[in-house]
C-alpha cells in the first residue's frame, strides 16, 4: 500500500511530471529525505507506468544533472494493484540545500518551498558545522577594533562568568581566544561586538525603534535609529523602551495599589538581546521595536532556525544559534544563557506580572514577538467606575480562568440580586465575557482585561 503523501512522501500520476518529480527529490534531500511514487495519483489511485528498457536509468540520470549538489537517488519498481509502481528513495543530503534547475528547495509537509536567499546561507552554513557570523571580512584589519570596548568586555566576562583571561591581553590575543580571528583576517562577529564603526562593514546591523500614536502605524511620536556595536544596540533600545512606556499604577492582593512599569522589563530586554544576537544579519532589513498604546513588538529579520517551530518556543528546546560566535560573547556577559530558556524566562516574567503570555511569531523572513499592554484595565481599577467587588472579581480572575455567579456571591458575600448586576455591569463593559446561560453560566476576562 503508498503511504499518504506528507513530509517524506510524494505521489506523482506519471513520469510525464518529471520536473515536478526532480524538483521534490531536492526538497527531500534538503530536509528529512523522503520516497517518491510515479504511477500514483494524489487521491492513492493506481495507475501503473510503462517501465522500458533504461526508463530508470534515464530518470536518474535527469535527476542526477538537474540537482546541485547531484543527487544519486534508489530507484525501483513494486507492483500494487496488479500495476508497475516507481520508486524513488532520497536520503537526507548532508550538504544543504539542494537545488533543482537552478532554484533550491525544502520539503515542508506535502509541498516544496522555494528558499530565500537568506535560508539558503543558513542551510549552507549549517551543513557545514559552521554559522554566519563566522564569515571572514578580508578588507578589515586590526585597526577596525576598538580595543577599549574588548577590555570591558574581558573585565565583565571575567566578573559575570569567571572567565580567566586577563583584560589587558594583547587584542589580537584575545580575539582569538574568543574564536573571533582566524590568522590574520577578523570574523564578523568581532565586528559587530568590537568594531570601531560596525556598519561600515554591516550597514543592516541597526535597530530601528518607534513609539507610536494609538494603536497603527500612523503617527510617530518618537523615532530612533541606533547604530554601534551589539552591546551598544541592546542598552540603547533599552533606554528608547523605558523613555516610552511608563511606571503604571497597578491594583494587587487586597486592592493595594502599586507602582510597575507598562511592561516587565526583564522580559522586554531578553526579547531584544535575542534579536539582535540571533537575527539574519545576511539580511538587509533591521531589528524593529515599536511601541503601540496596546502592544510592544520586537522583531528581527530572519525566521526560526530549521527544525524548531513556535510551539517548541514554549516547551524544553534545544538553543540553536543562528550565530554562534555572538551567542558566545553574550553568553559571557550573562546577556543570555545557552540552554534555550530565553523564551521561558519571558512568558514566566509576563506572569509574574499578571500579563498576558507573549505571543511569538515566526514566518521564512521574520520573526516577532509581541508583548499585550493591561494599562487598559487597570486605569477602570482605580477609577471610580468599579465597586470593590468587581474589582475583586478582576483581581480574582487573572489567577482563575473563569468563575461562576454563585462562586461571586462567595466571594463577595453579596446577595444574588446584587451578583447579577454586577456581573451584567462588567459584561456590558466589555471587562468580562459571559459563557453560557443558566446556572452553568460562568465568565472569564475580555482580551482587553488580560
């Protein structure tokens, strides 16, 4: 019996689609490898081929001169259903990606995706055991490197990690031991995180920051593009954050009112470290920071890295460097961790604030997270718009996900009359969503009410 067609099965209806055929034997070899049957439409009807004589060497040979690097596939026959069955079997290639006439391939489910220039020099990297950021610039020289931002950076790594290396060590000493100089010629990596001027060399490697009006791309209220080193970038993108959101008043336990920033900042800060240490710097757009009335987005150029999905983001992962050499250095810094709980540290600190979790967003070019703003409901806390019972409620909820009239009334200790206004209030606000009707009837916070 063919499988269903998916990740690493693929059925063709004859050896008349034999572009098709060459074009999913790349995509296969670019990913996990995969089988394909020629003789078999989609719906998993047989229809069988006329197998002559050098049939498949001829295919395999198309298949061999029209993929870089050439493909050597197994090619048989089976019979099903009474009728000749052709079978393909790629393996995964160990040299990625691999195109087909001219254009490189990945399988992603039941199709093959075109890659873009960007995928394929990470593909190309990776297969090869090494990262971008280790690409040697021949037109810099020692000179390019400010000696001054090495020595801070030995004397924290030696004060964060213990890491025994004297900041007076000679730079090119030290270079190389932070695999950032190979011979005589500097990676890319030393240039972003100890060039005198980084964007002479990388004119992308910049973070674009905006504060906007309202909750659209429409009017700014503050912009600023900063350039510098890595380091120099995080902190500054920092202070743009902290310029533009502000220390809200905030309802707690037993309606005490505090003072804490729009945002949690710990969280803010890991978003933006990650993106200027794991962006696509092969990529000509910019790390963005935009802050909404609503929202603080993060963004860099470059989506995740092959083999990890959004939803890992959230579970135990594996960390995968796009570009190993910074990770490093920022690793030395404590600016991050190298165990792939960057992501776990924000949705825990975005709890910890009664916020809503981030949301992350991963697509071939870009890959964003965004952080949801309460200050909506917490200015209706502290207005006088709300009795101190449905404040409670408020309060209640944003520890359980829903709760009920009668489990209001116990709350509250007011009577049920009282508990249904309260609740039809809250509902007519938009704070809280009725689910259901009757004395099963519970309610949970809005969107806006997270």
């Amino acid at each position: 019996m063919i499988p269903e067609e998916g990740q690493t099965v693929e059925r063709k209806a004859s050896l008349g689609e034999r572009r098709e055929i060459v074009e999913t034997c790349a995509a296969f070899a670019t990913a996990q490898g995969g089988c394909v049957y020629i003789g078999v439409q989609d719906d998993g009807a047989i229809l069988g081929v006329n197998v002559g004589k050098g049939t498949l060497e001829a295919l395999a040979n198309d298949i061999a001169q029209s993929t870089v690097p050439k493909l050597v596939p197994g090619i048989t026959t089976r019979r099903e259903a009474g009728r000749t069955v052709i079978q393909v079997q790629v393996g995964e290639n160990p040299t990625k990606p691999v195109s087909a006439y001219g254009r490189a391939y990945r399988r992603s489910g039941r199709t093959n995706q075109v890659l873009s220039a960007s995928e394929i020099a990470e593909l190309y990297f990776a297969s090869r055991g090494v990262t971008w950021d280790e690409t040697l610039r021949a037109d810099a020289e020692l000179a390019d490197v400010d000696a001054g931002k090495l020595r801070r950076f030995l004397s924290r790594a030696r004060s964060e990690r213990r890491w025994e290396v004297d900041p007076g060590t000679p730079v090119r000493q030290a270079l190389r031991q932070l695999n950032l100089m190979k011979e005589s010629q500097l990676t890319v990596a030393a240039l972003l995180l100890f060039g005198k001027n980084p964007q002479r060399f990388l004119l992308q490697a910049k973070v674009r920051c905006a504060r906007f009006k309202g909750d659209q791309e429409i009017e700014f209220l503050d912009l600023k593009v900063i350039e510098g080193d890595l380091v120099q970038q995080v902190e500054e993108a920092m202070a743009f954050v902290r310029r533009n959101t502000s220390m809200a008043a905030r309802i707690e336990g037993k309606l005490e009112r505090t003072e804490r920033w729009d945002y949690p900042l710990g969280a803010i800060r890991e978003a933006i470290t990650n993106a200027v240490c794991h962006r696509d710097y092969a990529d000509s757009g910019n790390v963005v920071v935009k802050v909404f009335d609503d929202r603080l987005e993060v963004s860099n150029p470059g989506g995740l890295p092959a083999g990890l999905t959004v939803e890992d983001l959230r579970k135990p992962h594996e960390s995968r460097p796009r570009n190993k050499l910074i990770a490093d250095a920022f690793f030395l810094i404590k600016y991050i961790e190298q165990f792939g709980t960057g992501t776990h540290r924000m949705i825990r600190q975005c709890q910890e604030a009664g916020m809503p979790e981030p949301e992350f967003e991963s697509r071939a070019e870009a890959f964003r997270i965004v952080f949801r703003r309460v200050a909506s409901t917490e200015r209706v806390l502290l207005s006088g718009a709300l009795n101190d019972r449905q404040r409670s409620l408020l309060l209640q909820l944003r520890r359980t996900q829903r709760i009920t009239r009668a489990d209001y009334q116990k709350l509250t200790r007011a009577a049920e009359r009282t508990a249904r206004r309260d609740l039809e209030q809250l509902v007519a606000r938009k704070l809280v969503a009725k689910i259901g009707a009757g004395k099963n009837a519970s309610y949970r916070l809005t969107a806006i009410s997270k």
